[in-house]
C-alpha cells in the first residue's frame, strides 16, 4: 500500500511536470473534417513536380535557378525550413538558400563541412491532393576532402495551385555522422592525427574563408562590415565562437556563418550580419531544444491532406 502511494505521487509529479504545449491535434477520421479546397493533384502529378524540384537542387541545374533570384519552382510566400538551420521566408530567401548556398560553393570551393549534390535517388515517397511525403539519398561531392558521400534527406512539400512549393520541411538524417565522417576523411588532407585536430583545424581553414568572404563583400561599407580587418574576423571566428554541432547550423557557430557565407554574395545588405560577432537573426543561440521542436512556423495543418493554409 505504501509502494503504491510512492509510485502514484511520482507519477502524478512526473505528468505535471511534462511541459505543456503540446500542439492541438486533428482528428482526420474520414475527411469530413478537412477543408476540401486544397488543390488536387494525381499522385503521378504529385512525383513530377517532386522531381523537378530536386532535379533542379543538383548540379548543374541549380546555378541557373540561383541566378533566377526568385525561383519559379516556389510560391512568393514560401514557407521553408531545414532542421540543421533555420527557416526561410518568401521566394528569394529560399532561392538564395535552396540554390545559391550551392551554386556559390561551386564556383568558390570555399572551405566547407558540405559538398555540392550531384545526382539523387528518390527512395521513399508518399503523397495526397497536395501534400508530399519523400526521402531522397543525394550524392554530395565534397571536394574538400575528395570524396563523395551519400545524404539522406527526408522532407515535407506541399504545392500550390501552380503547382509550386508553398511550404518545405527538410530534415537531414544522420547529419552528425555525416559530419564526423567528413571530419575523419580531412585528417590527412589538413596533417592531423586525430579527429579532433582535424576539427580545429577545420575550424581555422574555414574562419580563413568566411573571413575572405567578409572582406570581399561586407567590409566596403559602413552598412555591411562585421569586423574591423580580417585579421580581426579570424582571430573571433577562430579563437571565440564554438564549432558548432550538427543541428547547431541555426545557432551562434562556426557551422552557422559557414552556411551564410554562401549567401552573402547575393544580398551583402542582408546576410553580412549572418557572419558578424552578432549573427544577425540566423546565427545567434536564440532557441532551446523545446523552443525548436514546438515553434509554429508553418500554420497549422500546412502538412496535412486537403487544407488551405491559414492565416491567423
Ligand atoms: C476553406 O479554405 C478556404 C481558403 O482558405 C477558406 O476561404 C474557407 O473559409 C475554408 N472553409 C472552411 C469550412 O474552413
Ligand atoms: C529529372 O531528371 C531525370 C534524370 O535526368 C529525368 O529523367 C526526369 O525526366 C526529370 N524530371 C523532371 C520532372 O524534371
Ligand atoms: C523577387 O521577389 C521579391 C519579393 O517579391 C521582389 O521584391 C524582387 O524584386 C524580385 N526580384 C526579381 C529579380 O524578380
Ligand atoms: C561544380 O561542381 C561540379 C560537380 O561536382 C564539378 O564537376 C565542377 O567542376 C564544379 N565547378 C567549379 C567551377 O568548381
Ligand atoms: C600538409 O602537409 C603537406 C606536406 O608537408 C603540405 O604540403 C600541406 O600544405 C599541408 N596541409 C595543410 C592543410 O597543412
Ligand atoms: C561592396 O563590394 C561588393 C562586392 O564587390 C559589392 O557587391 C557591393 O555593392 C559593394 N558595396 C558598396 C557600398 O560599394
């Protein structure tokens, strides 16, 4: 009888102690719930424009979609987040970030954790009216280590009525084994003899790039620069901001502003500060592991089958 109060008052101090916002639930039983005027799509339509999607996240067809500004494959109001980073807003932002990360790695080899994708095979997918469900495994030449490395990346889509992305929710699987893969295979390319001076090694190679990048494109005006000189830019990003881990690409990281850099080219007004000591709004420890998995970024029901988005 004893045991059973204990147990009990355990239990009840444990549920009360769960957090609380826990998101409302839908209750899908036959449709009849569901707004019904979600456009329609076949499932051979839904695996097309799935496709054409990421046919043209490969190279080389996303450097003519970077150069696009904003991309015909998404919704003005596009919705989109990575899980490892941050969420996007709007076509350019999305096309800066889906295409030109990548187009600019292309053309600059800057020093990066990431390759370039180069081709893909869709190996899960399901889908309904309007709503994708996929996993796709990329092939990501990661020229700074000379290998190339499967990725696996599972996502959410849902289409428009023209048939464009109006909300994206990617997550990369396995990202930190990924990275840890890449790190090992730069240990002789950077003469280290173990992981963790490969990584601080990494970590000087890439603060050098960002840093050239800063000087290039932000330290020519009072509105863009970060850091006084370059000498200046590595001593921060080497000596005082932390590496980051794989799900850290949001936060205040080496990993962060090495993501950023990429951008900078396209808006300097606009992604200098992603690199700066403040890192903007993107790259700043503004979250905790609640906040992240719970935040309402996309309107409620965005994924689910046969509703129009709502706006509060
Ligand atoms: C269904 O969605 C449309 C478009 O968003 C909206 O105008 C309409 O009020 C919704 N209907 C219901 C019953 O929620
Ligand atoms: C995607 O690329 C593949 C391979 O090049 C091609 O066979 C397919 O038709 C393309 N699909 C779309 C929708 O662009
Ligand atoms: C891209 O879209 C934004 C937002 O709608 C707009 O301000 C900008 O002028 C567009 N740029 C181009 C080149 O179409
Ligand atoms: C762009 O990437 C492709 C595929 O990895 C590679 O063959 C090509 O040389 C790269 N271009 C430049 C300019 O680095
Ligand atoms: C590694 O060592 C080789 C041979 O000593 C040298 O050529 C190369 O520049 C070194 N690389 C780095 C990143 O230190
Ligand atoms: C600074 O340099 C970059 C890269 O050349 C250029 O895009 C930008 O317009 C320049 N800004 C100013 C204020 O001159």
């Amino acid at each position: 009888m004893m045991l059973l109060v204990v147990v009990l008052s355990w239990l009840i101090a444990v549920t009360f102690s769960l957090p609380v916002n826990t998101p409302k639930q839908h209750v899908i039983t036959n449709g009849a719930d569901l707004n019904d005027t979600a456009p329609s799509y076949t499932f051979a339509q839904l695996y097309q424009l799935h496709t054409r999607f990421w046919n043209h996240s490969m190279y080389p067809l996303y450097i003519d979609e970077a150069a696009s500004i904003n991309s015909t494959l998404l919704s003005p109001t596009c919705h989109g987040r990575v899980d490892a980073t941050r969420n996007y807003l709007g076509a350019e932002l999305n096309t800066e970030y889906l295409f030109g990360y990548f187009a600019t790695l292309n053309a600059t080899h800057a020093m990066s954790l990431i390759g370039v994708p180069i081709r893909y095979q869709t190996v899960k997918f399901a889908a309904n009216r309007n709503v994708v469900s996929t996993a796709i495994i990329a092939q990501f030449d990661v020229y700074s280590v000379g290998a190339v490395l499967p990725v696996e990346i599972d996502s959410w889509m849902r289409f428009d009525e023209d048939g464009k992305i109006e909300a994206y929710d990617i997550a990369i699987k396995y990202l930190q084994f990924t990275f840890d893969t890449i790190i090992a295979l730069a240990q002789p390319v950077v003469n280290a003899s173990t992981p963790a001076e490969a990584q601080r090694k990494l970590h000087t190679l890439i603060a050098h790039s960002i840093c050239e990048t800063h000087t290039k494109y932000c330290a020519n005006s009072t509105a863009t620069i970060q850091y006084p000189t370059e000498a200046a830019c590595v001593e921060y990003l080497a000596g005082r901001t932390r590496f980051g881990m794989a799900y850290e690409g949001g936060m205040d990281t080496l990993l962060c502003r090495s993501v950023h850099q990429n951008m900078i080219s396209f808006r300097p007004e606009l992604h200098c500060a992603h690199i700066g000591p403040g890192g903007g709004d993107m790259c700043v420890d503004d979250y905790t592991y609640d906040k992240k998995v719970t935040e309402k970024f996309f309107e409620e029901g965005s994924f689910l089958p046969g509703q129009e988005e709502k706006t509060d």
